[in-house]
C-alpha cells in the first residue's frame, strides 16, 4: 500500500505520462515526414558521406 502511494506523488499533476501518448498516425503529412522520409534522408546522407570520406 506504502508503495502505491509513492508511486502516484512521482507524477505531478496536469503533467503528460508516458501512458497518454497516441500512436504516431503516419496519415499526417507532418508525421510521415518527420518519422519516416527524414530519418531514411539522414541515413542516405550518412552513408555517402562516409564512402566520401574513406576515398583517398
């Protein structure tokens, strides 16, 4: 019971938990891009830079 009540003073209140969170909807056109086309973008990006680099 002690820790039942010690867990519910770490969230203070009209904060977000972690639990409230929604599902990313990639039907957004912000969403597709910040989560799918950006990170696939920096991956490209980073691997030619790299072959770039190494090339004498």
């Amino acid at each position: 019971m002690i820790n039942l009540f010690f867990a519910i003073l770490q969230l203070p209140p009209g904060t977000q938990n972690p639990d409230d969170n929604l599902p990313v909807n990639l039907k957004d056109p912000f969403d597709l891009v910040v989560f799918v086309i950006l990170p696939v973008i920096l991956i490209i990006l980073y691997i030619i830079w790299r072959k770039k680099r190494r090339k004498p």
